[in-house]
C-alpha cells in the first residue's frame, strides 16, 4: 500500500509503524450501586498513580536533576490530601457516581480554588491537581501512558504532536515521523530536522497500518505499508547512496566555512536542549547559533529553577568550550503551550501572548532565567538574544532588567562573563525599525519562521495554507536585506536561525546580502558548508 503526503525533512526509514496514542480522557456519569466496591477502585487506582510517580521521580533526578523531580513527590503527596480523598469519597457516597466522575469534579474543583488564591505559588498548583487528577482517571480507565511503547526504534504515525509531546518522546526509538496533520514549519517538523530524521506530513492514514512494516520516503512524500520485496531492496540501496553522500559530506569536518574568494561566515547550529549538544559537536559547528530556552519549561512539571536552569546552561557553555552559544529567553505561547503558565485560551494564539511579552510582564520568571543565564556566562561564551521584539521601548526594558539582574549577582557574589545581547528579527515591525534597534544590541538574528508567517499573513501552523507559503517571497528577501544593511549601520552583526538558513538554494543570495552568521538544524551544517565553499562571491 502507498500513501501519499509532503516531506518536511528528506531521507529513507523502514521498520515497525506504531500508532501514536493520545491520553484523552472522556470522563462519563455514570450511576453505580456498589459505592464500596467503586472506592475500592478508587484506593487501588491511586496506589498505582503513587507507583507510576514514583518510578518518574527516580527516572527524573537521574536525567535533569532533583529539584526538577521534586514536582513527583509533590504530586505524590497531593494524592494523599485528606481533603482531596473525603471530596472524592463523598461525592461517590452520596451521588452514586463512578469514581472517574467523582475524580474529575474534584480535580476540577480543586483546580479553581487553587487558581482564585492570590499566593503565586498557590496558583501554580491549580495545574497540578488537574495533573493527578487525569492521571488517576488514566489508571481508572486502564489507559496505558500517551505516547507508544516498543523496545525497538519504530516510524511513529500520529494525528499531531504538540511540542509538549514531543519533548517527552524517548528520540532514540524513532525512526521517523508521520503525521496526518501538521505544517512544514511546525516545532514537530523542526524537531525531525534537528534528529536528522525522515518525516512527513498530510499522511491520511487507517488505524489498521499500526504494527505493519513501513517505508517512509523522505525525499518524495511517500508512505510505503507492507511494500513488497521489489521496494524494500530499491529503499535498501537508497539508504546506502544517503549514507555514501553523508560520508563525502564527513570530510568537511574540520574545513573552515568560507567562500572560493576567502570570505568565511559563522556557521552555527539550532539546539532544543541539552541532548542536541552531540550531535553539534559530531557536524561540527562552530557555535550555537539558537538555544531554544523554552524545552527546558516543556520538559518539567513545573518552572525550572534558577538552579537548574542553570545546570543546564552551564553544561552546554562547558562542552562547547569557549565556542559562542547564543541563548534565546523563553519562547512560550502560541503553539508551545505549558499547562503550569495557566495562560488563557486565546482566539489568536500567534499573535497573542507570548514570548518576551510574557517576560515583561512576570518579572520573577524573566529574571530567573537571566540569573541563571548570567551565572552560567562565567563558564563560556554565552550571548542571549530576546523573541518577538516589536518596538525599541521593549529593548530598553529588558536591558534594565537585565542591569537589575547584573547588580543583585554582583551584590551576592556571583561572578558572571561579558554577555553579548541579541534581539530577535521575527515582525515586520522589528524589520521597520531595525535601523533603531541595531544602535541598541549587539546582533540581529533572523527568525525567518516567524517572521514569514507575519509578513505573508500565513499562519505556520496551517497545513491548508502550505500551497500560499512561498519561502522565498520577495518581500521575506527583502526584509532579510533591510535587516542585514540597518544592523551593520548601527554596528550590530545579522544572522539568520529560521528554517531558511538552511536552505541551500539561497546561501549565496545571504552571503551577498551581508549575512554574517547561518544558524542551522545539527543534521544540516556540513551540506551548509558545502554551499558557502562553493559559492564564488567575485564571480
Ligand atoms: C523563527 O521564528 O524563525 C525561529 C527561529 O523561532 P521559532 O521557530 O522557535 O519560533
Ligand atoms: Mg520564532
């Protein structure tokens, strides 16, 4: 059988497909007879929830720490809350319902008097008590955990994946994506890319393809389920000539970044955390070009702390040893949503709150994030750039909080490194005023996912509208070029980190604008560097 659907990164993955399955818990009344017996399942099913976060509180403080793992613990007491068990109890009691019913309307009690208290901390446990709560309702409904569960890596086939899914997916099982929706410049489709792996979208596939051979191919948008013997040797050799081209690409290694007519730009890489610094080091780029700060929120339970954060920080400066690593501050919002922020739904998400506009206005949580940042600027060379800059008044108020933070470190005996400080080009009004902006930071950096889907009125997350998204629109160009030509006037260096950077058709035009920096996914920078050592600018 094949399947049609459009590539969002090229290359060839067979084996097992594997469903994705989603935890959505449709929680129905029903009437019971034997309460006892239904708070007997009760008990037994927040034993289990106690187990299951107790075996993630062991898995978590060995990957990203203790204090990020508290949150279990926390979430194991919460279930002991005699308050919480008596609601559950008595509604079962006295309404005669089931005990996933009577779980829900106390998670969803709970939550509202814990989101009406005034004490931030106190608020933050709103999303909590919904936390256990669902997970109690999954064990009662005898849901297996959301995501798929193999022991050998498989092509995962979902409807859609969110970034907060994403994040918590084991990598090192996946061979490649296949979803049924999605756009080309989703985080879904920037994940695939930065893995290295094949991936497709728009895929209309049956629930029957779960657990049968399949052949993704990457390079034409095709899903191959139990192909025959015929394909599996033709996909076998056009894995071995994708491995033969990797190898000539190897020996780029070690080659400087420059053009035929000597001139040589900063070839950087995009990173989501800290598991993506390997794959850096083995394509060799000469920096971190966007550390998208925000993982590290998808990927707990709650805020990171200053100490984590930290932690994490200071062990990606440490690997790359000196190389710059550029920090972009939380990028939180739109499609990447985090349930402790209890943000409020919004009919416009990408032009909503978001981003550094979520910074400005909770000060303890943007200057955690700088505490961390500067104190782990001690051991390397960090820069932190800010997203969805619109006006020079933003930047104004970031470098004083960013003076704020400076003065308490020193006060407190913290020692931090010279810090350059970046904005992000990702709205055509930050492209309109580039001229102000470049007199205030040290460098630009392009977002070229953003800053399209602002220009061409194009939402990113749109697959209906992939047909309208033309990369290389003239006005995006020209943007680039405004951005490049006002950044050098008022003495800041540009560099693009969109999906563009990396899109070999256009080096030279960058290379001719003035760009001085490309920042690409890992799996992208030495084919990068091809195109930059082939291109003759003199020519
Ligand atoms: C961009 O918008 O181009 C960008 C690099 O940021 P993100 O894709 O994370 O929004
Ligand atoms: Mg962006």
């Amino acid at each position: 059988m094949k399947m049609e659907g459009k590539s969002v990164f090229g290359g060839v993955a067979m084996g097992r497909l594997s469903i994705y399955k989603k935890n959505d818990q449709l929680v129905k009344r029903i009437k019971v007879t034997d309460t006892d017996a239904e708070i007997q399942r009760y008990n037994e099913a927040t034993e289990k929830a106690k187990q299951q976060l107790a075996a993630l509180y062991e898995k978590a403080s060995k990957e990203v720490g203790e204090s990020s793992a508290a949150i279990f613990e926390v979430h194991q007491m919460m279930l002991d809350d005699l308050d919480y068990q008596e609601s559950v109890v008595n509604m079962i009691q006295t309404q005669n319902v089931n005990a996933e019913y009577a779980v829900a309307v106390t998670g969803d009690n709970f939550s509202e008097i814990f989101a009406a208290m005034d004490d931030e901390y106190m608020k933050a446990r709103a999303a909590d008590v919904k936390d256990i709560s669902n997970r109690v309702i999954s064990v009662l409904q005898g849901a297996e955990d959301a995501g798929f569960d193999s022991s050998e890596p498989v092509i995962l086939v979902a409807e859609d994946l969110a970034p907060s899914e994403t994040v918590q997916l084991d990598k090192s099982l996946l061979l490649s994506f296949v979803t049924r929706y999605g756009s080309t410049n989703s985080h879904t489709a920037i994940l695939a890319r930065t893995m290295n792996i094949p991936a497709l979208i728009g895929v209309d596939y049956s629930e029957d393809i779960d657990g049968h051979f399949g052949i993704v191919d990457g390079f034409e948008g095709v899903l191959y389920v139990d192909p025959d013997e015929e394909i599996i040797e033709q996909y076998k050799k056009k894995q071995e000539e994708q491995e033969e081209k990797a190898r000539l690409l190897q020996e780029l290694k070690g080659q400087p970044t420059v053009t035929k007519d000597g001139r040589e730009i900063k070839l950087y890489a995009n990173i989501g955390g800290v598991g993506d610094v390997p794959s850096v080091l083995q394509n060799d780029a000469a920096g971190i070009g966007l550390f998208r700060s925000e993982f590290l929120y998808l990927e707990s339970d709650t805020f990171p702390s200053e100490e984590d954060q930290f932690n994490a920080y200071r062990s990606v400066v440490q690997t790359m040893a000196g190389k710059k690593v550029i920090i972009r501050t939380l990028d939180i919002g739109a499609d990447k949503q985090v349930d402790y922020f209890n943000l409020d739904k919004e009919d416009n998400p990408a032009m909503g709150y978001r981003a550094i506009r979520i910074c400005l206005e909770q000060p303890d949580i943007f200057k955690t994030q700088l505490r961390a940042l500067y104190r782990a600027s001690y051991y390397g060379n960090i820069a932190i750039m800010f997203p969805m800059i619109i006006s020079v008044e933003e930047v104004r108020r970031i470098k004083e909080t960013v003076e704020e933070v400076k003065k308490e470190l020193s006060d407190q005996g913290f020692a931090y490194g010279d810090v350059e400080l970046g904005v992000m080009i990702e709205t055509p009004a930050a492209v309109w005023i580039t001229e102000e902006l470049g007199k205030e930071v040290d460098f630009f950096s392009i977002g070229t996912n953003d800053l399209t889907q602002y220009t061409l009125a194009i939402d990113r997350q749109n697959p209906r509208l992939d047909s309208f998204y033309d990369a290389h629109h003239p006005a995006v160009l020209r943007a680039i070029q405004m951005t490049v030509e006002n950044g050098h006037k008022g003495g800041a260096w540009v560099g693009i980190c969109g999906e563009l950077g990396a899109d070999t058709s256009l080096t030279e035009t960058f290379l001719r604008m003035g760009v001085d920096e490309l920042s690409v996914s890992p799996s992208r920078i030495l084919a990068v560097r091809a195109a930059v050592r082939d291109c003759d600018l003199k020519g």
